[in-house]
C-alpha cells in the first residue's frame, strides 16, 4: 500500500509540473497520480484566468 500511495504521490507532483517520468508510465498508480496532477494544474489556471477576466487577484 505505502508502495502505491508514493506512486501516487509521484505522479501528482510530476502532474503538477507537466513532466511525466517516462520510466514509471507502466505503473497505474503513477498513471493515475500523473492525471489527477494535471487536473489539478488545469483547475488552478482555469480559476486563476476566471478572476483575472473578472479584475480580481489570479492568485
């Protein structure tokens, strides 16, 4: 379990910062980190693009 929690763990950081670990592409739980990482990223552009059209603080 503690095995794939850092998979995940990897995965969502690297998501987070748009470089994925190609050696660490067959392991779904990287996989799945990896995509929850980027849907993550998206978001917080999305919302930071949202208040900046609005005026707001992008932050």
């Amino acid at each position: 379990m503690d095995d794939a929690l850092r998979a995940y763990g990897a995965g969502h950081a690297d998501g987070l910062t748009g470089a994925a670990d190609e050696g660490r592409l067959a392991d779904p739980d990287y996989r799945t980190g990896l995509s929850d990482g980027q849907l993550a990223k998206f978001e917080d552009e999305l919302v930071a693009a949202i208040k900046r059209a609005l005026g707001g603080d992008p932050r």
